[in-house]
C-alpha cells in the first residue's frame, strides 16, 4: 500500500511540475492565436472604404473590432518600436516606427514580432472628437503608431480613414 501511494506521490508532483513547464508555453500559443486573428481582421478592411475627414462626412470606414485577452502582455504595439533598447521603459527613447508590425513583449522581457503582408499599414492614435462625435487623429501624440499597455483585455476597434494618406485609426 504504500508503495502505491508512492507512486501516486510521484506522478502528481511529475505532472505538477510539467504543467509548471508547459503553461507559459500554452499561453504563449494561445496569444498567438489572438494576434494572428487581429492581423487578419486588420488586413480584412486595407481594401475597403476609407472615410475622409477633409469631407464633411459622417459616414464610418472600414472597421473591424479586435477582441483581446492577453494578461501577460507587458504592451502590445501596433506599427511602432515604443522600447527600441528593450529595457521596459517606454518613455526612455524615442519610438521608431515599424509599420506593418505588431510588437508583443511579455512582462518575462520576451518579444514577439508579427508582421502583416500587403500594403504599407500605418496606425494612428485616434481621439473622439466631442464636437463632431467623429474619431479623429490625436495631433498630441509625437509619432504613429499606437501601443496598448498590459495587462491587455477587452475590444479594440480600428477604423480605414483618409487625412493627407491613408491610416488606421485607433478608438480607444
């Protein structure tokens, strides 16, 4: 009899420490499926309508809604470098731009790369604009590219809009 709980013993503290072993490793698949769903949904709306805010319209562009769920996620980025020297700090350099890129790093330091195919996709910061109800590009932000800090959870939508170009419009 003890000689079975022994081994009972033994297997339980083996399977605990391999889930221990492969969790990160599921997580890590499991955020890579989210991400790579976002570049499709991104690609999904480069060839669709893109609302012009020279015009007087209220018409939306091309949107699509990105449902994330990534509580591991020190910041995720989209088109931008915000920690070029890798450190954690994103205000100790200056950004640089990756346009078609999206930039997961893990609170563990890991980065992740995902790059999008096709055209140039350059994402910009949106803000609402009270007045009209329209989101508009946020003029306070020095550079494109919009990076969500972690822990990362929630929808995330982007819209297709024309100012002097074509861009991605961030409304969060």
């Amino acid at each position: 009899m003890v000689f079975y709980l022994v081994i009972t013993a033994a297997i339980i503290f083996l399977m605990a420490f391999s889930w221990n072993n492969m969790a990160p490793v599921y997580s890590g698949a499991k955020d890579s499926k989210q991400i790579n769903s976002a570049v499709l949904d991104l690609v999904s709306i480069q060839d669709g309508y893109a609302r012009n805010l020279q015009a007087a319209s209220l018409t939306e562009g091309s949107m699509c809604n990105i449902e994330l769920s990534l509580p591991d996620v020190s910041f995720l980025s989209f088109g931008v470098d915000p920690d070029p020297d890798i450190n954690g700090n994103l205000s100790d350099s200056s950004w640089i731009v990756e346009n078609n890129t999206i930039i997961c790093q893990y609170k563990s330091g890991v980065r992740n790369l995902y790059h999008i195919d096709g055209d140039t996709i350059i994402f910009k910061k949106g803000k609402l604009d009270n007045s009209t109800g329209l989101w508009v590009p946020d003029e306070s932000v020095d550079s494109t590219g919009i990076v969500v800090e972690g822990p990362i959870s929630g929808t995330f939508n982007f819209e297709l809009i024309l100012d002097d170009g074509k861009y991605t419009l961030s409304h969060f």
